[in-house]
C-alpha cells in the first residue's frame, strides 16, 4: 500500500503525466485482481509508445490519490456495477486536464465548439 501523498507530490505527478498524455491518448487498462466481496478492484494502467508497453499506474496512483496495491501491481479502486477501468481512466483524465481540451471536427453529443470543458474525456480507455 502506498503512503498518503502530498500536494507536492500529487503535482509533479500530474506534471510528469502531462508529458507523456495528450488528448486523444488511449490508456489501457488491466485487471490485476477483484476483492473476494466483489466491492474493490485492482487496475493496472498503461500506454504504448514505440511499440513498446509504459507503465502509469504508480503516477495515476500518485495524481489521483488513490492507494497503490503493491500486492496485485495496480491501484485498488472500489466499487461495482460500472466500468471500472473506465471510471479510473475518467478520473485520472479529469485531473490531467482540469480545463477540458480542444476538439478537432465534432465534439461530444454534437459540440461544434472547438472545445469540451470536461477533461475527464480526453483520454480514451481500454482493456487488455
């Protein structure tokens, strides 16, 4: 389990993340383990760049604050009854761009803005 995080902490996190995700990225996400009481999952988050697999689950953990599962290599997130690697993917999307992003053509639901103010869908999440 990992330590409570500190502001600073969560900051540079989200700044070495900022380099590595843009809008449109697509994070996979892979289930490590499920709680015996099905209310808790452990997901694992990575990209791929140059063909090759990276790693962000220890980074997600620290800029979203949730608890790093060093037992099961993921971060443990509870609940049930919804996408769940979706749902950490919309947080840490969220957090990575507060502000939303710019849209090239048509945005969500029709939007012809150039913009979606919620960043929580600038990324794209998938399992593997």
């Amino acid at each position: 389990m990992m330590s409570k995080v500190s502001e600073a902490q969560k900051n540079e996190a989200i700044k070495d993340l900022q380099k590595y995700l843009k809008p449109g990225d697509t994070v996979y996400t892979i289930l490590r383990h499920v709680s015996a009481s099905g209310m808790s999952r452990t997901i694992d988050l990575v990209i791929i760049r140059n063909n090759e697999p990276l790693n962000l689950t220890y980074g997600a953990a620290r800029a979203t604050g949730h608890t790093l599962d060093t037992k099961h290599d993921g971060i443990k997130i509870g609940g049930c009854g919804m996408d769940m690697g979706f749902a950490l993917v919309y947080e840490l999307s969220d957090v990575l761009f507060p502000n939303g992003f710019d849209v090239t053509g048509i945005g969500r639901n029709g939007d012809t803005s150039g913009h979606d103010n919620d960043g929580g869908y600038a990324l794209k999440q998938r399992w593997l």
